[in-house]
C-alpha cells in the first residue's frame, strides 16, 4: 500500500466510525469455484471498541467531502478537518487485499454528498459492481444508500449489496430540520420505501422462478442519532416500531450523539456520548423485536424515558406488580417472555419442558434461567423465597441497583428490607 492511499484510509476510516448501522448478519452465500470469498447468515467477524460499539467488515467512507451542513455530523462542510477522497479502483484494491490477507471479510461502504446525491450514489455502486463482476467477489458488501438518490440507481445497488441501509438520523422530522436543514424525511423515507417495494418483489419473483438475482438479500437498516435533538425515549421507540411494520427492515441503529461541535447553540452541551441511554434503547428494541413487548408497556405518558439503572424489562416487571408472581408450569409463552431473567430461548425450554413434569428452580437453572432474578416473579414446584408483592417493588428495585454497585444481595438483606 503506497503511502497516498495509507493517508486517505486513515481519514476516511475515522470518518466512517459514527455510522454504525453495519451489521452483517441476514444473508448466506458459499464460495464457489469460480469466486472469492463468502457470506455467512450467522454473521461475520467482528471487533469491539473500546466503548463497546460493534465494528465489522472494511468500513471505509468514499468521501468525507459533502455538501451538507449538518449539524451532528464531523464531516459537514463547515467542519475544518482533513478531507479525502477515494477512487473507485483504489476502493475495491484495498476490499480485495485487506480479504486476502484475513484482515476483513467484508466491506461497508458510505459517503458524504458530493456534487449530487446521483453522483455519489453510481460511484458508490461502481465498487458493488466492480466487486462482483470483474473481480468475482463473493462476500458481504453493505452499501449507504444516498438519499435523494434516483429509483434507477437504488435498483442497481439492491442487485450488488446484501444489505442497503438509509440512516433516518434525527428521530423527528421538526429537530431534522433544525439541525440538518438541507434534509427532510421524505428524501430518507422515499428510498426506505423504494428498497422495500422491490425487496417484497424480489421474493414473489423467487417463488415463480428458480434463478432469480436476489435485490438486497440481507434488507435494509437504519439509523438514529441518540441526544443530538431533546426527542424522549418513547418518540424514539414509537418510530422504530413503526419502521419495523416494513419486513424488509432488519435493524434500527442507536448511536449515541458524539460531541463534535460544542460552538453550535443548536447542540446539547454533552461531554460525552450517552452511551448508557443507546444501550437502554438497544434492550428495548430487543424487547419489542423477539419478547412480544409494544412500545407503549416499555415507556409510555408516565414514564417517556427508559431507566438508566434497570433495563427495560426489569423496570416492566417493577412497574406491574400485579402481573407477578407468573407460574412457570401453567403461564402461557408470552406471559413467560415477561419474568425478567428468562430469555426467549429458555421459555421455550420451559413450555416444552414442563409437559413432562412439574418443574422447580433447580430445572429452570439447567435451562440457562437466571434465577437470582426470576426468582422473585415466579412460583414453581417450590417457594424458596419471597416475591415482589411482598418485598414491595421499591425495595427491589433498591436490591438490584445496590448489587451493581458491589452488594451482596442474600435472604437476609431482603428480610431487612421487608421489616
């Protein structure tokens, strides 16, 4: 690698950092014969940062020049820092080499907007293309959508990505406009909505025919920018459940609002990123996608934003003593999902289980169940301790945020607390 294009990956690299809408996961594709490269539906191998944000893949800018001036973002064109541009050809170099050597199994791709949205986007999708036709790539390439970028162009990306991802980045479209002035929703939600008309296409088409291209194999994600607008948690998650109505979207992204611009009156005064908050909203969205949760049981008028010391399930339970105890051997599935220490994959095992026999709290150890939590929601063949109703909710919740903070949570403690 030449010195030259060393210093463009450095920059671009950087500057690629704050989009974390890449996850790999949702698509598999072996390698041939006559390819390079594979994709796993399992996902690929990733890396963490030091703030414990997921980084896979070759994840790289084209440019960091645009024309737009938002607010948020370390790349707007009134940002004084280093710019650099990639060519295509230098592009898919480096995704070959990097593959080569093990580095990378696989590429994410985004852009700042140059000249027009067009303009970026067919360059963007000449790497795509290059990839996989000259150099027979095989693996997973994610693409950033331009928005703004014509049908024409969204339709040739979907036939070289696995997945596209258009970032919403402001959760309300009045604090978009404040802080991102040149962008609206409907430049975001065209082509969100483009992707998933010819995503619902492609797999009507592959059930008439057998050879079929697939158009984004893997669909779409997105992303919101967390603390950059004054939008509470319940906002949020009300247009995420939203976005989730459209099968093709896989994933929203959290990224909490990194402090880039601390002179713009537009912006909170934070010194750091809310990364606590992201990972509240990341349970919650967990909640609503695989434990049957809405929105409006996670957060709602009373309580608009989740607790940062309890996650979101935990912080349920406390606020519906009623629902609990739930007993294990009679609950139905749903009710199940709601114990706080039982996962989606132990309440299976629990409802599968328990047609065999009783089960007590010794089975729903073996079964991955998290006892020292659940155990004060549910009775089962035995009542080794005391619930919520009868601790009260708020002592509880004192014991489970004092053994973050180093407690020793044992029987006694909860007879002190119960006296």
């Amino acid at each position: 690698m030449n010195a030259a294009i060393f210093d463009k990956l450095q920059i671009l690299a950087e500057a690629a950092k704050y989009d974390v809408s890449c996850a790999s996961s949702g698509t598999t594709r072996k390698n041939t014969a006559k390819t390079i490269g594979s994709a796993s539906g399992w996902g690929i191998c990733h890396s963490f940062t030091e703030d414990g944000r997921c980084v896979s893949l070759l994840k790289i800018m084209l440019t960091n020049y645009c024309k737009y001036d938002c607010a948020y973002c370390v790349n707007r064109v009134s940002n004084d820092v280093p710019r650099a541009t990639f060519s295509v050809s230098e592009i898919v170099e480096l995704t070959i080499e990097y593959y080569r050597r093990n580095y990378i199994e696989g590429l994410f791709l985004s852009s700042g907007v140059v000249r027009n949205a067009d303009y970026t986007m067919e360059r963007m999708i000449a790497v795509a293309k290059d990839l996989r036709t000259i150099h027979k790539y095989n693996g997973y390439i994610h693409l950033k959508a331009i928005p703004g970028a014509s049908p024409e162009l969204m339709l040739q990306a979907g036939l070289y990505a696995d997945r596209l991802s258009v970032n919403i980045e402001i959760p309300s479209e009045e604090s978009l406009k404040l802080i991102a002035p040149q962008k609206d929703y409907q430049s975001v939600l065209q082509p969100m909505g483009y992707i998933h008309q010819r995503f619902i296409e492609s797999k009507e088409e592959k059930k008439k025919y057998r050879y079929v291209q697939p158009y984004s194999p893997a669909g779409q994600s997105t992303q919101m920018v967390i603390g950059a607008s004054p939008e509470n948690d319940r906002q949020i998650l009300h247009l995420a459940s939203f976005l989730y109505q459209q099968p093709s979207l896989k994933r929203v992204y959290y990224s909490g609002y990194v402090p880039v611009n601390l002179s713009d009156a537009r912006l909170p005064a934070l010194t750091a990123p809310p990364l606590v908050r992201e990972n509240r909203l990341y349970q919650a969205d967990w909640l609503m996608r695989f434990y049957q949760f809405n929105v409006d049981e996670i957060v709602n008028e009373q309580y608009p934003d989740l607790d940062l010391e309890l996650d979101p399930k935990l912080a349920y339970a406390l606020r519906h003593p009623e629902l609990f105890p739930i007993d294990v051997n009679t609950a139905d599935y749903e009710m199940i999902l709601r114990i706080p220490g039982i996962g989606v994959k132990s309440a299976k095992l629990i409802v599968t289980s328990r047609r065999y026999g009783r089960l007590s709290l010794e089975h729903l150890k073996k079964m991955g169940v998290v006892t020292k939590r659940a155990k004060y929601f549910i009775t089962c063949h035995e009542l080794p301790i005391l619930t919520v109703n009868e601790l009260k909710p708020e002592n509880l919740r004192h014991l489970f945020i004092g053994n973050k903070q180093g407690e020793k949570g044992n029987h006694s403690q909860l007879q002190l607390l119960f006296s």
